[in-house]
C-alpha cells in the first residue's frame, strides 16, 4: 500500500510539473508573438507632438490629446500593460478573477493579449488574444494545455480590428494618425471616425467628459452567439479612474460591455496596473 501511494504521488507530482511546463510553453508563445509584431511593426515618428498637430482634429478629440498630457511628449510606438480584474465568459455565468499583460503597437497598429481567468483554485484558462496586419486570433486552452477555442476566419479579423481600436486609448497618439484614420463627425462631447487596416474597416465613437478626458469608446465587433452565429454588435469600454504615467494622464480602469438587442452584457473589468512606454 505505502508503495502504491509513493508511486501515486510521483505521477501526481510528474503531472504538475508537466502541466506547468505546458503552460510556460504557452506563455514563452506569447513573448516570441509580441518580439515578432514588436520587429515588423517598427518604430513611429520619433519628434514631440505639438499643438500645432491639434489644429485640423475634431474639437473634442483635440482636447483629449491635450488632457492627456500628449502636447510636448514623442509619439508613442508601443505599450507593454500590465492588467488584473475580472472576466466573464457569457451572459449566464459569473465573473472570475483575470490578470494579463498587452502589447500595443502604434506605426502598424496592433494588440497581442495573454491572460489568465481563474475558474477556481488550482484551475484557470489561459488565452492569448491577438490583432496584427489584417488578422487575429483567439487562442484559449485549460491550463495552458488543452485547447478549448481557436477563432480563426474573417469575422474574427474584422472583430480582433474592432479591439485593437478600443485598446488604442492606452496609446493616445495613435489618434493623430491620418492615414488610417477618417473623422466623420464631432458633437461637443463626441466625435466619430473610421479605421483602416490592410483592407479592413471599422467605425468607432469616442466619448468624453467635461474635463476632456475619455469617457468611453464605442466600435464594432463580431459577438459570437454560440452554434456558428456571430452577429455585428456595438463594444462599449467604459474608461475611468485617471492616473499618471510618466507624464501621460491615461484611464486606468476599463469595463467592456456589449450593446446587444436583447440587453447590455458586461464582459470584462480590467484594472491597469503598470505600464511602460517606448
């Protein structure tokens, strides 16, 4: 009997080592991703931004690049972030604790996304998450070992485009890009464009407070309703909770909700904790 349990516990103790190498394995895919976009992508414009850079803009938009302390400082090429909250996987289920870290890219706009959503102690999903030259990804496994999604086709494109948009609030400075993007419309506290990428499209609508910071930002996204349906919906985040980043006035918590015909769905809640800048 004392051999049986000896030998159990080394299979136990084999199958966590394996399980954790598994995931280190899916993580190390994470970082070999981001040093490829991070290479292809390149670096922006490197001279300050400056007011001048603000005249032809929409009002609203001019006096958010100005709240965020942009005016004076270079262009941004990339953002590593450094996130906790929570995640919830559909409309019926509960929200779980998440943490992950982003790289965001600027000169070729970008996102590259790995968290980990913890189910309950001891079991979680690890994802990686991904928008990069007109084509994303959505890689999702138990344990950073066995695969449960793996979201590839051009819907999935469009909608990782979608994020990468949102997400672009991190790096404000890639609002000034004119190639890609086209301002359509501006009210007092609101103004409206369109993106491009590598043939892609998508419209966004951004808001703002008194105060010029950003409010919240509104794009569209592929919702996947389950048995192959995937529907175009509006993406909400939410942006609050300013905090300064080596000069840059950034919101720092993000609520993402989807603006669905039967109802408002709160997806994530995320809390950014650390960033750093290049």
């Amino acid at each position: 009997m004392k051999t049986v349990l000896i030998i159990i516990g080394i299979l136990v103790v084999a199958l966590i080592c394996l399980l954790q190498a598994m995931n280190y394995l899916f993580f190390r895919k994470f970082r070999k991703m981001t040093d490829k976009v991070l290479l292809e992508a390149g670096r922006t414009y490197p001279a300050p931004v400056s007011e001048a850079e603000l005249n032809d803009l929409p009002p609203p938009i001019a006096r958010y690049l100005r709240a965020s302390g942009l005016v004076g400082m270079k262009r941004i090429s990339f953002a590593r972030i450094y996130h906790s909250g929570e995640f919830k996987p559909g409309k019926d289920k509960k929200f779980m604790p998440a943490n992950g870290e982003y790289l965001l890219t600027t000169r070729k706009p970008a996102f590259v996304w790995y968290g980990k959503i913890s189910m309950f102690p001891g079991l979680y999903f690890s994802a990686i998450d991904y928008y990069f030259k007109g084509k994303g990804n959505m890689l999702v496994k138990i344990l950073g070992t066995f695969p449960v999604v793996d979201a590839r086709s051009a819907l999935v494109d469009k909608s990782a485009f979608g994020r990468c948009v949102a997400e672009m609030t991190m790096v404000p400075s890639f609002f000034l890009d004119r190639d890609r993007i086209r301002w359509t419309g501006f009210g007092d506290d609101h103004a409206k464009c369109t993106v491009t990428d590598v043939g892609l499209s998508t419209k966004a609508r951004l808001f703002f407070n008194n105060d010029g910071s950003l409010a919240k930002i509104a794009v569209e996204r592929y919702y996947d309703r389950g048995n192959g349906q995937e529907t175009l919906e509006k993406f909400v985040g939410l942006c609050s909770v300013i905090r300064d980043f080596n000069g840059l006035k950034l919101n720092t918590v993000y609520d993402g909700y989807w603006d669905l015909p039967e109802g408002e769905l709160h997806y994530v809640h995320f809390v950014i904790d650390r960033i750093e800048f290049e």
